[in-house]
C-alpha cells in the first residue's frame, strides 16, 4: 500500500481588498508566498456592511487562518476579531486604521456616494490618484491597475463598501484584546491612513511590529510589491 501523503504544512492565509480594489491588489503576494502559505483573497463587493462582509468571510474561510487587510480590509479584519477571533492564527494590518473618521472624512464619502447614486460614479479617476498611491508611480502601471480595480468593482459595489465604511464600529476599544502575532505595515506618504493611525494601532496591541515604508502611499501591496512580500513571510515565520 502506499504511503499518504504528508499534511500540507503551509498556513492557510487570507487577503482583504480595500474599497473599489479586488484580487489584484494582492496577487503579487498571492504568487510570492506560495511556498509559505494556502492563499484565498476574499471578495468584500457583495456586503452593505462591514459585520456581514466578515460574516460571509468567515462561512467561506478555513477554520483557522492567517488574516491580512488593506484599508477596509483592515475594518472587516477587526470584526472578525471580535466575531470569532480563536479563528485567527496571525493578522496583519495594512495601510489601514483603528479609529472612526473624523466628520469630514465622513462628510467627504457621503458626498462621493451621492454622486455616485446619481450616476456620476468615476471609479478611481486621476485625480484621486496622488491620494492613493506615491507620487513617483503616477503614470506608471501600478496607476494604471488602481484605475481598472476601481472599473472592474463597479458602481454598485462601490455604494455597498462607502456605506459600510461610514456605518462602521470604532475599532480603537478593542484593540487590547488581540493577542496573536500582529503585523502593522504603512506607506510613510499614505495619505488616507497615516502614520499616526498605524502608531495607534501599534500602541494598543501588545507586542505588535510596526514598519513604515519610505516612499510608499496607501497601495503598498502594488507599489512595493517584493518588501510587502518579504514582511508578509517574515510575519508568516513567526515575526
């Protein structure tokens, strides 16, 4: 008779998009890691709040997993901190935050999905682009790849993801309660979610690593691919 095979030692790891960015945003560490980890990158399109994308997460997720988010990926991965956090083998936070946004913050997406609503969705135009990404990759490929995220996730989804955002819980209170290997990553020009946001997150979660990436915006997964893969290996080893 022969011999099973031996169990497949690798991590079972899952990705979390932000707003209007799908599986692309994390396919260069989807292929880096293959040695290190069973990846998934969840859909985060189909939900109109931040509990319900975690819960669909969560049905479709293996029973225990590393978890990684990029900005609204961040929020979801904190509620599924809070729904079922003897689920989560390891997290990391990316280009992400803890806290609510501030008034105009949520004065600014109420004003994004009104437009929206009234059929002046634009996606990711240029303009928005030096919010999002350094200014040294305008006119580059990575642009070009947030620009067609942004198409391909669409109108619809992009009004789900901005009301979830709006209508999410503060995320800063229960920041003493996550106890596993925690990454914090952000783009030292992130506009979006600074530095500061990150050093919070750092300073509430106990024995937590911090690395800030020179000239990075908020996209670190696309503008420095092969460094946010190598932190996410490091992460996946033990830190």
């Amino acid at each position: 008779m022969a011999a099973s095979a031996p169990p497949d030692p690798r991590t079972p790891l899952l990705f979390l998009p932000g707003l209007l960015c799908d599986a692309a945003l994390w396919h260069a560490q989807a292929r880096g890691l293959t040695g290190e980890a069973d990846v998934q990158i969840a859909d985060l399109t189909r939900d109109g709040s931040i509990p319900d994308m975690a819960r669909r997460v969560l049905a479709e997720a293996p029973p225990r997993f590393a978890l990684a988010g990029l900005s609204m990926g961040g929020y979801v991965a904190f509620e599924i901190m809070r729904q079922a956090p003897e689920r989560i083998i390891r997290l990391a936070l990316v280009d992400t935050m803890a806290s609510l946004d501030t008034p105009e913050r949520t004065r600014q997406r109420v004003g994004m999905k009104a437009l929206a609503e009234r059929g002046r969705f634009l996606g990711i135009s240029p303009q928005l682009l030096p919010n999002l990404i350094h200014p040294s990759r305008i006119g580059t490929p990575v642009a070009d790849e947030v620009i067609a995220m942004g198409k391909r996730v669409g109108r619809d989804a992009f009004l789900r993801q901005q009301q979830a955002i709006i209508d999410r819980p503060d995320s800063l209170p229960t920041l003493a309660s996550i106890t596993v290997p925690t990454l914090i990553v952000v783009g030292e020009n992130d506009r979006l979610t600074p530095v500061a946001e990150a050093q919070k997150m750092h300073a509430g979660i106990q024995g937590s690593r911090l690395e800030i990436l020179p000239e990075c915006g908020h996209l670190p997964p696309l503008e420095l691919p092969e460094q946010t893969t190598e932190l996410l290996k490091h992460w996946l080893r033990g830190m």
